[in-house]
C-alpha cells in the first residue's frame, strides 16, 4: 500500500499505531521524520514525534526515495514483510518476488520484464504508479539493506560483505552506502569481541507476534529426512543448496522477541541475501497474524482452536522440486514411512555435504548427523524407473517421481520460480500420478499460496467430523483468502496437545 507523503493527508490510525508502538503494523507502514531525516519501524523505542512531523510510507523504499535514512535504532532491514495476499497486483508481486531474491544482481530490468511477459516500460510504470519505486530503486534498496544487517550482525570483511549483498564491486558499495546514510560503511561496522568471531554469520529474522515456534519444530521434526534435517534440542538444522553453494543452517527461536535466529555457515555467505527470503518463507515470518485470526474467527469453530494456537504458521520448503519428491514418495504411506523413503533417496542420490562444511559443523555442533544435500532434478532424471523402485517405492509411484524429475529438469517445470501460482498449478497436475491433494499441498507450503485448500486431506476431513470432499471444500469458502492457514488449525486440532506458549 502506497501512503501519501504529504503530512496533512496522513491517514490518524496510522500515527495512533505509532503511539502504541503496535507490533501488528510492524513491516506493514514506516514513518519519516521531517526534523531528523530517519525513517523507522512504527515499534520503534526512540521518543514518539509529533504528529506534523511524520510522513507515512508503504515501504522502505519509498521511504528512502522522499529521502529518509533509515534508523539505526529499529533497524528497518530486519521488518517482516507484507504477506502473500496484499492490495498489491500479481505482476507486482512475482516482480517484487524475483527482485527480493536478487534478480536485479546480475540481470536487466528488460530481461526481468520478460521473464514477466511485459514490456520493461510497463513494469516501470507499474511498480512506480503502484508502489512509489522503480524496479531498480527496490533492487538498490534491498542490497543496501542487507548490507546494513550484514554490517551490524557479522564479522565478514567489506569485499565479502559488498558482494553478498549484492553489490559488483567495493567501490560501487561504498558511494551507495554514503549516499544513502551519510557515512562510510566501517564507521557502522558493530565491535564484536575474538570470542564472537566465527566463520559462519547469525542473522536475525524479525516475526509479527503471536509466533509459535514449537509448533514448526514439531512439524519439521516429524519430517526431517535422516542426513538432510535435524530438528533438536529447540532448533532446526538442514542442508541448504542455493544457487550453487552449499552449505548449513541452524535455526533457533530468539528468547525476547518475536524472532528467529539463523545461524548460518561460511559455504552459503556468497548467497546470504537470496537465503534470508528463503528462510523467511520457509518458516512463514511475514504472516500477518491479528489479520489472519480477524478473517478466520468469523468461524465459531475456527475460533476456539486459534484462542488454543494464535501463532501458528505454515511451514514452507526450501524448493518446489524437493517438496514434490517428498510428496510422492509420501503418497499411500505414513509420515515416518515417507522420511524413510526420503532418506534412502537422499543418501543414495544426494552429493555429499563438502568436507570444509562437515568440518566446520562438526565444531559448532558435535554429533550432528547433516551430511547430504537433497538431489536435484537432473540427478534423479538420470535414475531409471528400476532404480528408484530401490528405495522401496511400487511401481507407480516410481515412475510418477521420474516423471516429476524429468517436469522439473528440462520439462515444463524447469523454470518453476518464473511461473505464477496458477500455471505451476497447471503443469504440475499435467503430470501422471500427481492429484489435486499434492497440487494443492505443494502451493500451500512452496509456493506459500495462502488460499491453498487440500480438500481431499484425511486430517482436514476427520478435523471437520468425517465429511466428504466436497463438503470440506464448500465449508472452507468462507475461510477464504486464508485457508492454508485454516488448514494448519485443523491439522494441530488433530494432536489433541495442551495449549502451547507463542512467542
């Protein structure tokens, strides 16, 4: 949402949102002030100013483009951001999308547009009439941001730091960082002492409150696949491959805030700003919960269960393909019976995690059993039908995840991240062997589609006393545009646990 900068047009509710310091609204609007030139998250603790001296923005980059700093204080880099269903067009979503990821790094607006399927101009106008930025004043925005975070949280040098952001060279950083903050980069450099020193970085990963943590680590848990994931003592651990590195990252909940910390190693540190999304989605930290819970507690029955798990999330994936393997091998059996399954294939078909990776996990955690990476498609395309019905697959289901291997390495699929919601859907389901119930699923936690609804799901079912189908999807119409999440409350209704704490 787009606010206008004027300070007589500015909309009270905003500034009352200040005032409270409400958490709902964190990431949602950001608010200049006109006698310091700083732009902040409207929780920030610095003195609330007065009402004249406020501009309300949309974004930070719209902020930073009236030419506001950003506080050094709230740290606006660390906001969640907006959620999947938001008053913003699907273009200038899939656009924002790529651009968050870091597309704009190392190609054109032009070949943005046409990964798009419009004209550059029209993407120009778009987000600029839409959004108050142009694609490149977003992109510009982003590196700085993630330099700023990398500046405050880590120990890497400037040359590392400059290109992990996102930045082609040092000296393009540095005029960009002055420009935007008015000081060289060392003079923001955070002082840590030699024992906080280490090869992998931690970074912060900021969440609307209610955020409930436990619940992830239950699902995770249930799921880790043995090599691939590990899910201990409060944290998740996994092996991640992001655009050629490879490398570990630990996940655990921060103690006080709303917020995850990852702690992630040296082999993923050239890829550290396209891996932040990444796990932002993967545990779903730019939900929006108070609006959530408003939607769905017109549900009397929906209500009770969200009174018991306010902050309950939909876990993510961390690749589409990945999901989908773990789809199939996952049809007709049990949960543990689908991560046995996993298992073999990763250590059958996966690449060793790098010998510098294990030896540096090895130190930070002893006994941690990450030592595969998950195969990808080209891997598995290779595999005959024979072969993968080693792992312990029947015939069928066997051929279906060739099939999905070859859709998803030089078939329909290859290009998946380029697709919108609706063709993704489309080509998936055109493949033999995968039904409505895994489409679904795979929009629900890859795509992180909010309205995704596998009606067919036995637990959806059985949660909602038995009913068909059918009956499920029509009583899930008003639910909507919130239904994965209305699926998630249905699922933990199953567990019969206590009520948990959020935090």
């Amino acid at each position: 949402m787009r606010y206008n900068r004027r300070v007589n047009a500015q909309p009270d509710p905003h500034y009352r949102a200040l005032v409270a310091r409400d958490a709902r609204f964190d990431g949602v609007f950001y608010v200049g002030v006109s006698t310091t030139g700083i732009y902040c998250r409207p929780i920030c603790t610095a003195r609330t100013p007065r009402r004249e001296r406020c501009s309300f923005f949309g974004s930070a980059a719209e902020a930073e483009r009236a030419g506001f700093r950003a506080c050094f204080r709230c740290r606006p880099e660390l906001a969640p951001g907006q959620g999947s269903v938001d008053a913003v067009p699907r273009l200038l979503a899939r656009a924002a999308g790529h651009i968050e990821a870091g597309f704009l790094d190392s190609h054109s607006v032009a070949e943005l547009a046409a990964q798009l399927g419009v004209s550059a101009r029209h993407l120009r106008r778009a987000m600029e009439e839409r959004l108050g930025v142009s694609p490149q004043a977003l992109a510009q925005s982003r590196r700085l941001a993630m330099a700023k975070r990398l500046l405050h949280d880590t120990q890497l040098g400037l040359a590392h730091l400059a290109l992990a952001s996102g930045f082609g060279s040092v000296r393009r950083f540095n005029a960009a960082f002055v420009a935007r903050f008015g000081r060289p980069p060392s003079a923001v450099r955070r002082k840590l002492t030699a024992g906080e020193r280490a090869a992998s970085l931690a970074l912060r990963l900021d969440a609307r409150p209610p955020l409930d943590w436990s619940a992830l680590l239950e699902f995770f848990a249930a799921r880790a696949v043995p090599g691939l994931e590990e899910c201990s003592a409060g944290e998740y651990r996994r092996v991640v491959t992001l655009g050629g590195a490879v490398g570990t990252v630990i996940v655990r909940a921060d103690a006080r805030r709303p917020a995850l910390w990852a702690e992630v190693s040296a082999g993923l540190v050239p890829v550290v700003a396209a891996l932040v999304p990444a796990l932002r989605r993967l545990f779903d930290l730019d939900a929006r919960p108070a609006l959530i819970r408003e939607a769905l507690a017109q549900d009397p029955d929906l209500a009770a269960l969200l009174r018991v798990r306010p902050g309950l999330r939909v876990p993510g994936a961390l690749g589409a393909f990945e999901l989908v393997c773990r789809a199939v091998l996952g049809q007709q059996v049990s949960v543990r019976g689908a991560t046995t399954l996993a298992g073999r294939l990763v250590a059958r078909w996966g690449e060793p995690l790098p010998a510098r990776e294990l030896r540096e996990l090895s130190a930070r955690r002893p006994g941690c059993a990450l030592t595969q990476q998950f195969p990808v498609a080209a891997q598995l395309a290779r595999a005959t039908t024979a072969e993968l019905r080693e792992v312990g697959l029947p015939g069928q289901r066997a051929q279906t995840l060739a099939h999905v291997a070859r859709a998803f390495s030089t078939g329909p699929l290859a290009a998946s991240e380029q697709l919108d919601d609706d063709a993704f859907a489309r080509a998936l389901a055109a493949i033999p062997g995968i039904g409505d119930w895994t489409v679904q699923y795979v929009l629900l936690r890859a795509r992180g589609a909010p309205d995704a609804f596998p009606a067919a799901d036995l637990g959806i079912r059985k949660a909602l006393g038995g009913v068909s189908a059918k009956v499920a999807e029509a009583r899930s119409a008003r639910w909507r545009p919130w239904r994965a999440y209305a699926v998630m409350q249905l699922w933990a209704s199953l567990s019969g646990a206590a009520p948990r704490r959020s935090t």
